[in-house]
C-alpha cells in the first residue's frame, strides 16, 4: 500500500524557518520516501505504507520537542493508477 501525507507544522513565521519546521523537513527528507515536496505553508511525500507511517512518527515526536504548538496532517492511500 502507498500512501500521501501533507502536513504543516506551527507557529509560522514568515521571516524565519523555526526550529520545529526544519526538524519536520528533516525528518521527511531523511526518510525513505518519493515525491517529497517542501514548501513555506506545506509539504507533501508519499511512499509505502511502513515508510510513510514511520516518518509521521518521528515528526510528530521531533517536531513537537523543537517547539511546534500544532501539527497538522493528513494520511491518503495512493491509488494503484495516482503512481
């Protein structure tokens, strides 16, 4: 199974990555996932199932000890034919 995560990590600032976002880069970036993309409002990657579900944990937990206040996400199951 393949699935889709987007996520955001807060607070934003709009002068200067804080910590919390660029650990959660880190952390998707690391991860042996592909199609990621890394932007100022939201990132996305997909990957197999364990990957994937491996990677939100590690976030969820690094973010949130860098400083996030809210992260929010969403898991999809890719589709054979969305590949």
């Amino acid at each position: 199974m393949r699935l889709r995560v987007e996520f955001t990590t807060e607070p934003f600032d709009l002068d200067e990555a804080p910590a919390h976002a660029l650990v959660a880069r880190e952390v998707i970036e690391a991860a042996e996932l592909d199609a990621v993309d890394v932007g100022p409002f939201g990132n996305t990657a997909e990957g197999g199932a364990d990957q994937v579900l491996g990677a939100v944990d590690a976030l969820l937990h690094r973010a949130l000890a860098a400083g996030a206040t809210r992260i929010s996400l969403q898991v999809n199951v890719v589709a054979e034919g969305d590949v």
